[in-house]
C-alpha cells in the first residue's frame, strides 16, 4: 500500500498505541497537519499556546502514564522552542519522540524561511536523532525512534522530516512495532555478590531514584526494605516508591532532604543506589559522601557507575528484575539497632518555621494533601515550591509527583500538568507553582481552558524568586538583584482573562474554601496562596557540603 | 594543581550515518577535553565507519568518556585501544624550502626514516614519511634544522595486533 510520508507518520503512531500528541502547526508542517485532521477521530491532538508547553505537556503525558509521550512542531522557530522540553525530558529520563518537520529537501542548507538545523541543535539532549530526506526511510526511522525512545535508559528521540518528504509517496509496510534493545544483566556471581553485601550489613540504606519508576520497580523495592529491614531515603524523582506513612522511609535526601536521610546516609554501613544517579543535588560533597559506607550500584546505564562517586559494587541491569532475582536471597533481616536509631532521627526532625505571620508553605501543601486522594497527580514547576512540595506532600504511590528535577525547568508544570491530565482523565491534577514559575509559562492556561482540564494551579505567591532570594539571603550578604521583580500581576484577574477560575488565599481556611470550589469546576483554576519573601526552603545542605553542615533554621 | 593526563586511543565502530562524527566527539568536547587527532574510515562492512581518536584525559574520567560512547546509538563496539598491543600509524606530508645544496642532508634523513620525497622543485620539496606518531614527532625535530615552510599530519589510525599470527614483524 502506497502512502504519503504524512500518512506513514500517523500510521506509525497508531501501531505504537499513539492516541494523544501535543504540538502546533506552521508551513512545513502542513502536510502532517492535514493527515492529523483526517485521523483525529483515532489521534487527538492538542494545540497549546507555544511549543514549549506542547514539549511538556508530552513529558508530563509521558510521566503520568508511562507511554511515549509525542510533540510536533513546524520548522525553525517551531523546532527550537522544543529545545527547553526536551532537554528536560533528557536529564529525567522520559520516554519522548519529537517529530519536526522542516523546508524542502531542496532548500535545506540554503538559510531558507524558517529553515534551521534541529538535529544538529538537538545532539547532545536526545538518544538519538535523525534528519529524514527520503521518504523510503521514514517508516523504519519512525519505529526506531519509538524503540530507541524507550529502549534501556528512556529518553527523547528527535525525527526531523523534511516537507517534500512528507508529501512524497512510498509503500507503507504495515510492521508491528520494533522489540525494545535487550537488557543488560548482571550475570549470577554479580547478583551472589550484591546479595552477600545486603546480607552482610548491619546498617543498610536504600537509596532510591527515578529509575525505580521508569522500570516500574515500586513493588520490587518495598519488599526489599521490608524484608531486610531497610531504611530508605529517595531523591527528587522517586517521590511516592516508598509511601510517606511507611516508618522505614525517611524522606527525601540531598541539599533539601531531611535530617534523618542525609545522616542515615553519613552513618550507613551498605547504600544500596537502585536506579539512582548521586547527583550534585544529592551526593552534596561527593568525596565524603557515603563514607563510612560501601556503595552497591543498580541501574540499566553502565555510564553511571562511578560517574560522580566511587562505587564498590555493581550490577547493570534493570532494577525491577534485578531485584525480582535477588529477593528470594536476601535474608530476612531486624537490624533492630539502626533501625532504632535513624527512625528515631525521623521522628525527633523539626524543622523550625521562623516566621510568625502570612501562610505557611507546609500548612498549605498539608491542606491540600488532605483535601486530595492518594491519585491525585502533583505537577510542580522549579524553585522553592517544588522543594516544599517534595517535602509536604504525601505521596502513597509512584508517578504522582512529576517534576522536572534533572534540568530545574522553571515553567515546566502547566504544560507537564496539562499533559498528565490529557493521560489521566480520571485523576485529579493539581499543579504546584510559584510566582516566578507560571510567569513564564503561564500562556498555556488557554490550552488548559480549550480543553476543559480541571488543572488546578496553586499559586505560592512571595513576590520574589524566592530560591536565588534565599541563597542571595544566605550567601550574598542580602544584594537581592534581579530577584525583586515588582510585579502588579493579578492573578485572579489574569485567570479570569484567560477564561479560567481565579482564588486568592491569605490564610488556610480561604485556601480550603477556594480548594473546595476549584474541585467542583469542569474547567482550570488559579488559586494565589499569599507567602512572604522570607520564607526558606530547609533544611539545607549547601553545594559541597555535608549532614554536619545542615541548615535547620 | 593540574590533574595528571593520560594519552587514551580508542578505536568506535559506528554506523556510517551523516554526523557520527559530530556525535561521538561531542562526549569529549562537551567536558572540555581537545581531541589530538580523529580518523575517520571505511570499514569492511559499508554500514560501518571507523573513528580513531587520539585525546588526553584524566584517567579517572577515561572510563566514563569510553561508557558514553558506548551506550551511544551509533555505537556498535568501542575500545581503548592497549598500547603495546596496537599497530599505529600516522602519515605526515612536509614541504621545505631548500636549495640544492641542503637537498642531500635532506634524503639522508629520509632515507633514515624510510620516508620518500614526492614533489621536487629548484626550490622545494615536499617529503612523505609513514609511521607512529613518536617516530614522526623525531622526524619533525629534525627538520627543524630547515626551513620547513608547511605539514600536515593525517592523524592515527589503529588496529589490534592478532596474537596468534604475529611474527614481530612491522
């Protein structure tokens, strides 16, 4: 059967189990805009105000659902405002294909209209990448894109597609989709070796990431730290592995983490990484890190090992059936006196507010927990916010907390949170923001109201930008520069604008009053939460140092 | 204090797409590190392409540079190649002004280095000489002597010795 290269783009997708895409028109992109019109009873796609938020809101679909999340955008322009997006889904790890179109294959090269070089752009943030100007190659390059996209460690694929190309002609071959690369294992005396070190210790600690999610190890992981009795802390990305309730998790670890998990990992005689990476934001001081401890590595990315700590052990491999082979090995453990000693600094920790007026951050994000059921999807864009959220928060299952902890996006939430309820209809998506986050991106709350999304955006509103406030506070002697913007923005007004709820809250029981109207709007809502400029995200760890130096208030 | 650096060779097969190049030398420029010398070549199989790269690292981060570009999609096998275990070569073209009178000084040092001269003017001659680039660094000590108006350096290409079949012959 003969098709066009429009027509083989959407049929690919199909066969990948592709029913929703984000993106936005333009000239080269006509010809797959025309196809997308024709298959939109099968493929919905979502037009946003900008491509970033196209980029995102296929991340954050992506984060939600555990499926490929695709964006298209037109050339040029179109092209390098996926740039921020899918760098984004890059340092997270999120399974992305992007489809680009650009000019004529006979103007490429030629500094045309709206011509520019995405895959060269695009190199060093995706997987892989590829610039198509045959139509013969399309088909197979497309269903690369989708295995390659979620093949191993996931990430982004770029397919750039010239316009004649998309117009042109070729025998469509119907393939099913292209198996996934085969795993990397650890082969027996590896796995033998990594159970002895587990059996072994005495003061083990887990340490959890985002890899846990991608390899849906949730199940995995919690009948290790059961079975063996260990306390586990986890990073950014692996927020809801462990439930908040469970007396084995002490909470996030790194610059922002708490007390109990950054000295539980000070005092650990085993760090068990599963699918973790020892980022600058959590091995804070990489060479005193861990250093009473030896370090046990699990993860599919054999680039990891040893990239920023030095590891004693470890098995390459997906951590979800890693640990499946492990389980029956590992000894049922009571490490009762460690046990006793880092729950007790889990519940002893008090982080102290010093302020005595305006709202406080963690009441907020308390309230809202309450308010919301345990499948409610927390979207945060990046600053103080988002460390708050992480902290406040309870989460009792995996992908309820999408965020973008690699690259630090601020402006990432409307979009991811637009994307995660286009994925999760049936869930409740609140998407935490701050002032400084949602004026970047805050043109997506048309798309939100185009498409009826219940998105409710919980605004901390300080005034400032409060992580480089704090850090000018704490290490720059209080020269507040550019972090004062002295803005007039009206938020409620602003929402109203765009077709959306607006609430202002100044203390919590008007925050729960607007909670409890946003929840019975069909649409998106805005609700300001009012905080001071000098609240402070702690505890903290600065860069470079360790649980000795932490910061508590 | 500077870190020590070692002198890496590693051989990447890859696929014989547009850009390989670019892609795999962007791991070592995206840290900072000059890349000596990069070959690029065809292999036995046309949808394979051989890179040679000649770089200094540290040697704790050797590792994980050769990681990143094996998990690389392109990448289809990389090897930090051993030295004492590895043919290496390099060719290096050398034109020098001279007169007729300093041409014999001249052959004789190529002789030495089994090199030839290629192009021969009244004024000029421009000299080929094959081999590991240390042999080729002494070569190029020696004509500093003359007025060597330009060179260029092909850069090194590598291959494993097969054990079995080795004779010691060069």
């Amino acid at each position: 059967m003969k098709l066009t290269g429009a027509q083989i783009v959407a049929e690919v997708l199909l066969d990948h189990g592709v029913d929703t895409v984000f993106g936005y028109p333009g000239g080269a992109a006509l010809n797959i805009y025309d196809e997308l019109y024709k298959y939109s009873d099968r493929i919905r796609h979502v037009m946003t105000a900008h491509e970033q938020g196209a980029s995102h809101a296929a991340d954050g679909y992506a984060r939600a659902t555990g499926k490929t999340g695709v964006v298209f955008s037109t050339s040029g322009p179109g092209a390098t405002n996926l740039v921020t997006g899918i760098a984004t889904a890059y340092m997270d790890s999120i399974p992305m294909v992007a489809i680009t179109s650009n000019v004529d294959n006979s103007l490429i090269g030629r500094d045309a209209f709206q011509e520019i070089y995405i895959a060269g752009i695009t190199i060093p943030i995706t997987k892989m990448n590829y610039f198509v100007n045959d139509v013969d190659d399309l088909e197979m390059t497309l269903r690369n894109a989708f295995r390659i996209a979620n093949s191993g460690r996931k990430g982004p694929v770029l397919v750039d597609i010239t316009k004649d190309v998309t117009a042109a002609k070729t025998e469509f071959t119907n393939k099913p989709p292209l198996p996934l690369d085969p795993k990397p294992s650890p082969t027996k005396e590896e796995l033998a070796e990594a159970v002895r070190l587990i059996n072994n210790a005495e003061k083990p600690v887990a340490y959890i990431g985002g890899g846990c999610i991608s390899s849906n190890a949730c199940e995995a992981v919690n009948e290790l730290i059961s079975r063996a009795d260990i306390p586990a802390v986890h990073t950014l990305m692996a927020s809801g592995i462990v439930s908040y309730d469970n007396e084995l998790n002490l909470g996030l670890v790194g610059m922002h983490g708490t007390v109990a998990a950054n000295r539980a990992i000070d005092q650990a005689d085993l760090i068990i990484a599963l699918g973790a990476r020892f980022s600058d934001r959590v091995a804070l001081n990489p060479k005193k890190w861990g250093r009473r401890a030896r370090i046990l590595q699990i993860d599919i990315d054999a680039s990891e090992i040893n990239k920023n700590v030095h590891i004693d052990k470890c098995c390459v491999g997906d951590v979800k059936e890693i640990l499946e082979r492990m389980l029956e090995y590992v000894d049922k453990a009571q490490h009762y006196e460690w046990h006793e000693r880092v729950c007790g600094w889990r519940t002893k920790e008090r982080v102290r507010r010093t302020l005595n007026h305006g709202m406080d951050p963690k009441e907020i994000l308390e309230a809202i927990s309450t308010m919301c059921d345990d499948d409610t999807i927390y979207v945060t864009d990046v600053g103080q916010h988002q460390m708050w959220a992480a902290q406040y928060l309870k989460f009792r299952k995996p992908k309820k907390f999408l965020t973008s902890g690699g690259l630090g996006t601020m402006g990432f939430g409307y979009g991811a949170a637009i994307g995660a309820q286009m994925g999760k209809p049936d869930c409740r998506v609140v998407h935490i923001t701050g002032d400084g986050s949602l004026h970047m991106n805050m043109n997506e709350a048309c798309t939100a109201v185009s498409e009826n999304l219940p998105v409710i955006t919980v605004i901390f509103n300080n005034s400032v930008l409060g992580m480089v406030y704090q850090w000018q506070t704490i290490f720059y002697g209080g020269r507040y520069s550019s972090t004062v913007p002295h803005r007039k923005t009206d938020y409620v007004k602003v929402a109203e604008g765009f077709g959306a709820h607006g609430y202002r809250a100044e203390n919590i029981e008007q925050l729960k009053a607007a909670m409890a109207d946003a929840m019975k709007q069909d649409g998106p809502s805005w609700i300001e939460c009012v905080i001071e400029p000098e609240e402070r995200v702690l505890p903290m760890i600065p860069g470079g140092k360790t649980v000795e130096d932490i910061i508590v208030e | 204090m500077a870190k020590e650096m070692k002198k890496k060779i590693v051989s990447v097969l890859v696929d014989n797409l547009p850009n390989v190049m670019t892609r795999v030398a962007s791991v070592l420029g995206r840290r900072g590190f000059n890349i000596d010398t990069i070959t690029v070549s065809s292999t036995g199989n046309p949808d394979i392409t051989r890179i040679t790269m000649v770089f200094n690292v540290e040697e704790e981060v050797a590792d994980q540079i050769v990681a990143q570009i094996a998990k690389m999609e392109v990448v289809k096998s990389v090897s930090v190649l051993n030295r004492e275990k590895t043919l290496y070569r390099e060719l290096l073209l050398v034109k020098v002004n001279a007169m007729p009178d300093q041409r014999d000084s001249i052959k004789n040092i190529v002789e030495v280095y089994r090199g030839s001269i290629i192009n021969l003017t009244t004024t000029s001659l421009v000299i080929e000489v094959t081999g590991s680039p240390e042999k080729l660094d002494g070569f190029m000590d020696l004509m500093d002597e003359f007025d060597v108006v330009d060179f260029c350096r092909s850069g090194v290409t590598a291959v494993e010795r097969n054990l079995q079949t080795d004779h010691g012959l060069e």
